[in-house]
C-alpha cells in the first residue's frame, strides 16, 4: 500500500484491515517520509488494472457493450485485495488463487448486496447437467471468460485477460460449493434439493495492461554522475543488540564503555540464564534487590536494582575492604541511559560487579519479550499506527506503542486470519509471543468495558466509539451485550488454532467435513501401516473412509508427460522385437494410489530388466503384470498412449483410474488437425479429445510435431 499525503487515515486503515492488509505492510514512519528514487531507477513500465462484471444474460455469444466496469473505488480495492491473496502462504508456499477476493458491502454506499470470488476451471462430469464434458467456472461456461477480442472491452485489445473471478450475491455464496460437488459428482446424482433457488452470479474479469512509463520522466537521466560521499561514521557507534528468543527470559549484559554510551547488549549463555531464572523465583532477598547473588561461584555476582535501592556501596568503603574505593560516579540507577522504559517499568534492571570489588560493574537487564505488554511508558512517545493518542507497550522488543483504539482493532484483524503468523500488530509479534498477545487481550477487553460503562463526552470519540462496537459486534457474531472476555476468548482460540495448522503437514487430513484433527493419521503410521501393504485408503479415528492421493496439478503434469511422446522411440526392441514408446506409467502403482513414471532405456519388452529395481515388474508394451498377463512367449497389444484420474470405485472409494488414447489418431490429428481421438476409461467412459487438450494446454499442435520430431534420448 502506497500513501501519497503521508500516514494514512482512520477510513484508509479500516479499508486495509477489509483488503486483509497487514500492519507488517504498512510503511513505517521513516519509511513514509522517505523521498521517493529518482525516475532514472524506476520501472520500465506499470501495470494498469480494469474490472469488468458482465451485464444482461450470461450466455454466449456476448455483445462488448454489455460489460460493466466497477466503480474506480471499487477497482482500487479489488487489485489490493487480489494482490493480497496471491501473497497469502498455503501450503505448498505459494500465494492463494481461489476463494473471496472482496465483499462489495463494504466499500460501496449503499451496501451492494454482492461479492467478488475466483475458482479455477473444472471439467464437469455429472450428465445430469448441460455442461457435462465441458470446462466449467461457477457453473458457468469457461467459454464466457475465453471471449474474442470483439466481445470484450477495449482495453482487451491491448491488454491480457485474467479469467476466473466472478460475482455472486452474499446469500448465495454458502450455496457454491454444493454446486461445484454436484458437477463434480460421477454417479449422476440429481441436482440437490438445498439449492432451492439457482445462484445468482455474473462473470467478472480482470484486464491487465502494460504500459511504459514516460521516457524522460527525469531531467538528471543523462547528466553524468558525481560519486557519492561515504557517509560520516558517528564517533561512538552503538551495535545491534543480540535477539530475544519469544517466550523464554534472557538476561543480557552491556559489552562495550556502558559511560561513553558505546556497546551494544549481549545474551547471557542459556544454562546462566535459566539458573538466574530459578533465582529470582526462589530467592526473595534477590527478587527485592535485598541482596546479590553469586554469578560463577568465584569472580562476578549480580545484584537487582529498583528506583528505591539502586546499586550504591557508599556507606560499605571501610567494612567492605574493597580492592578500589567505591566513589559516587559508580552508583548505578535505573535512570542509566542503558536502561530503557520497558526494562524500568518492568523492574528488570541488575548490575553486574566483581565480588570485593563493586566499582568494577556493568549493567544487566532482564528481557522476556511480551511481559511489558499493556504497560504503560512515560516515553512520551505516540501510538505507532495512528500517531494520536499515547499507547500502551506491545511487548515487542523495540519498545512500540499502540493505542487502545488501534490495539482492538489491530488484535480483530489478527485473530480472523490464522494463516498470518509473523509481523503482527506493531509488526514486529509472532505466533510465538503468547504471553504478549495474553497480557493484550486483557487490555483490550478492560478498555473497551471501561469505554462501554463511561462513554466518551466527545461527540467525535462517541462515534469512533459506536463504529467500534458495531465492527465488534459484526466480526464477532455478538449480541448487544459484549461479554467482558470477548478479545481474551478470540485470542485463545486464535492461538490455539494457529498452533493446530503448525502442525498439519504431519498429518494425513480427514475429508470429512468437521472432523477433528485427533482423528487424522500421522503420515508416518500411515506409510507403515498402509501404504507398505499397497493401499491407499485408510479410516480416520471417527470411521470415515478417506483416500491419500496425488492432486490434481500433479496428475495433470503426469499426464502431459506421457502424451508429449505418442510414438514409437524403437520399432524392434530387445528379444521380443516389438515397437516400444519411451514412457509409461507403472499400472500397479496407480492402482495403489501412487505415480511412478517409468521410462525405457533399451532391451526387452520387461520393465525394470532387474527385480530389485522396482517392487513392480510389467509389461512395456501391452503394460500387462509380467509373469501372469505377459512373458516374452505372450504375443501383446499395445493399448495406447496411457493417462490418468482420479475416479471413485464401487464402494465409493476415491482412487486412480487409468485410461487410453488412440495413438496412431492422436497422432494423426497432431499431423492434420482432425478428430482429436477421446481417452477411453474402464466401462467406456470417455473425455473428449478437445476438452482434455484444452486442460492439459496441449492444444498447439505444431510444438507438438516438434516434440514428436525430436523424438527422446
């Protein structure tokens, strides 16, 4: 998000927080000021964004003035909102490309009943509905986001058409997954009676446009270019501090001159801290900076200080028989300028000093990031977001600030994305600092129940605050009374939830929809117990039957490899002189739930040539199990060029199926263009040549005779 009149406004933040924009992603105060590189360094050209949604029927063919464009507000936060949601992690890494871009309610006056979503295609294979064989968008036609120039607007012509998104009315949207399952459905089941009304939605698109950028935008572009001045090094620099692990303590001493304001902090070792950490829970003297306590039993000990007892040894000179006299100039107070506001309010200052020699010092603060959260600072210093009101600290270990407004609203926006776990809030928390985020609640809760009870006076701050409570009560699902515990309540549940996702990829999920995750299988026990047995269907702990399964993308790519190579790479192999194509598919391993891409290198009909190879041994050419099907006296066919889905069996079970191509048509219409010949799956259930080209993206035909030329090696 780019601002150009500085820090944005309340309106512009709760804009971003909708779009789904995190605090992590909003400039820092230095960041906003910072002038901008000159037009030399910028990029060659800028991406202009249009959104359209189709008006009148959404059939084909369709007139170019029957598209619509968005109001440009709404323009504006749609491109927010889709760059966000690519940027989303998931669980392969990559952004999120399906699912709610924008709910138009909220940036439109009056409230649009509508909202904006993107799905990827799929083929349809329920006959009972008229799309069956085709490729289908929210039960819509691909055909209608894949128009001709002259059936779209006119900065189509010059620009590339995003295809996916579409328009669907908020009542209706819980209504599209049954719809997408029902097309998805192969036993042919009737259309379901909970869709008691058709959806209503429209087709929406994005068109992207290039364009560069002004060629002599700057003046100084070829003015030759004097080398810049190193920058003057400070006379006493001051080093990064050592990091704080979240959750755990750290006591920390100054290296460096602690009187010439030179050094940075350093990190004890763990084992010291966790021995100094049993001190101050079990020692009370040294808890009430009553008494310092030994460091490594022979030279050094560490005393606690507080603004009542500082570390003064004045008064013990002449019973001390210290090795140097202790002078004034060597009393420590917690107003050292070592020391900061966190560490003073939280009462987490010591000194370090050699025994029988207290002059020898230097100061030691205790760190544990979020247990200065909600305290209050005599800083002075601003609410980082809005920079209106002082603020409470975030705990976070640069000593931010947040108000209570910003802190409700930034902990909100927090606890309604759990795939968010880093640069929270102030944008320096994470997943990590629960005692942060625990002491955070409470202050947003106490805050908000003190508002609640004595609202303010302010006319204005009465608004902020009824607009408030509203949000509240709407993200929340709350009645008019809000419970005193509400952000304690979401926050638990937030982190708990975060905590339950860190660990999915450990597991195998139930397909059941609500199952909990106490019933899904490690993926360990189920390799060990399921999958060395040549199974992939496995019973979660409540008796759902689920499938482990390739996805589809990988499917796809499978399939795209083997049909690349539709001919022969030899007419007469090894010993049974029959015509052999490169690469096949082992047909046990699909039957067991897995894709193993086998390819011939030379020999005999028999793939692997070594047992040990490969748990599986069959056929190259009829792709028949050897030994039983075929053994080099069996005189084979050649079913065709091998491909792959996923199918369900008689009992329901969700399993890899193969089927066929006609390899000398195929071929053929790579050559002529004519009569793409159709896959033929078991019982003759057949996919249309067309249709599986067009899903592979296969459909050019001349890079295809090329591959076929080139042949493999």
């Amino acid at each position: 998000a780019v601002f150009a009149g500085g820090w944005p406004s309340p309106a512009m933040r709760h804009a971003l927080e909708v779009a789904g924009l995190r605090r992590s992603s909003i400039p820092t105060s230095s960041e906003a000021r910072a002038p901008a590189p000159p037009a030399a360094y910028s990029e060659a050209a800028t991406t202009v964004r249009e959104w359209w949604w189709l008006g009148s029927d959404q059939k084909l063919p369709v007139l170019s003035q029957n598209w619509v464009p968005y109001e440009p507000q709404v323009q504006y936060q749609l491109s927010q909102a889709w760059d966000v949601m690519r940027m989303e992690e998931s669980h392969g890494g990559e952004g999120r490309e399906e699912g709610l871009i924008l709910d138009l309610a909220l940036f439109t006056n009056p409230p649009s009943a509508y909202q904006v979503w993107r799905e990827k295609a799929i083929e349809v294979v329920n006959k009972c509905s008229r799309l069956v064989g085709k490729l289908a968008i929210a039960g819509m036609p691909k055909d209608l986001w894949s128009l001709p120039k002259d059936q779209l607007p006119k900065a189509a012509k010059e620009g590339r058409v995003v295809a996916g998104f579409y328009q669907v009315r908020t009542e209706h949207a819980a209504l599209m997954p049954t719809l997408r399952t029902w097309l998805l459905d192969p036993f042919d089941s009737p259309y379901p009676e909970m869709i008691s009304i058709e959806p209503r939605r429209r087709v929406v698109i994005l068109i992207e446009v290039d364009r560069p950028r002004f060629l002599f935008g700057d003046v100084n572009k070829f003015r030759k270019r004097k080398p810049v001045a190193a920058a003057a090094v400070p006379e006493v620099p001051s080093g990064e501090h050592e990091n704080v692990p979240p959750g755990e303590a750290v006591f920390q001493w100054w290296w460096g001159d602690p009187f010439r304001q030179w050094g940075h902090w350093k990190n004890y070792h763990p084992q010291v801290n966790a021995r100094l950490e049993k001190e101050l829970a079990n020692n009370e003297n040294f808890r009430n900076c009553a008494e310092a306590i030994p460091l490594d039993g022979v030279r050094y000990c560490l005393q606690r200080i507080s603004a009542a007892r500082p570390f003064d040894y004045l008064d013990q000179n002449v019973q001390g028989n210290f090795r140097e006299p202790f002078m004034p100039e060597a009393v420590v107070k917690v107003d050292h300028w070592c020391y900061d506001d966190v560490t003073r309010v939280s009462n987490n200052c010591f000194v370090q000093f050699q025994r029988g020699n207290p002059k020898r010092r230097r100061p030691v603060r205790r760190i544990r990031r979020g247990e200065a959260a909600g305290l209050v600072l005599d800083s002075g210093d601003p609410c980082g977001i809005c920079f209106s009101e002082t603020g409470y600290a975030t705990g976070c270990d640069k000593a931010h600030l947040i108000c209570g407004s910003c802190l409700r609203t930034g902990l909100r926006i927090v606890v309604g994305d759990i795939t968010q776990t880093e640069n929270l809030l102030c944008g320096c928390l994470t997943m990590k600092d629960d005692m942060a985020f625990e002491k955070l609640s409470q202050l947003a809760d106490s805050t908000l129940m003190e508002l609640v009870k004595k609202p303010p006076e302010n006319p204005q701050r009465l608004q902020e605050l009824d607009v408030e409570l509203m949000q509240v009560r709407r993200q929340f699902q709350l009645p008019m009374s809000i419970p005193s515990d509400t952000f304690q309540k979401k926050v638990s549940d937030w982190l708990e939830k975060v905590r339950t996702r860190a660990m999915e990829h450990l597991y195998h999920a139930c397909g059941y929809p609500g199952c909990a995750m106490s019933n899904w299988i490690l993926r360990t026990t189920f390799t060990e117990q399921y999958r060395s047995k040549g199974t992939c269907i496995w019973t979660c702990g409540a008796g759902h039957r689920n499938s482990v399964l390739p996805s589809n993308s990988e499917i796809d790519e499978m399939n795209r490899n083997v049909l690349s190579h539709p001919e022969y790479y030899t007419e007469r192999c090894g010993c049974d002189v029959l015509p052999l194509r490169r690469f096949r598919l082992c047909p046990e391993c699909t039957n067991e739930g897995l894709l193993t891409f086998a390819v011939h290198e030379s020999g005999c009909k028999q793939w692997p040539g070594n047992v040990h190879q490969h748990r599986h041994i069959f056929c190259f050419h009829c792709t028949g199990r050897w030994g039983s099907a075929c053994t080099h006296g069996t005189i084979c066919t050649d079913p065709g060029i091998q491909q792959v889905r996923r199918a369900r069996d008689s009992f329901g079970n969700e399993t890899l199926q193969l089927g066929y191509i006609n390899a000398k048509a195929y071929i053929k219409w790579i050559r002529t263009g004519r009569g793409c010949p159709p896959t033929v799956f078991d019982a003759g259930e057949e996919v249309q040549g067309d249709v599986r080209q067009e899903r592979l993206g296969l459909e050019d035909r001349d890079e295809l005779f090329k591959d076929i030329t080139e042949g493999t090696a």
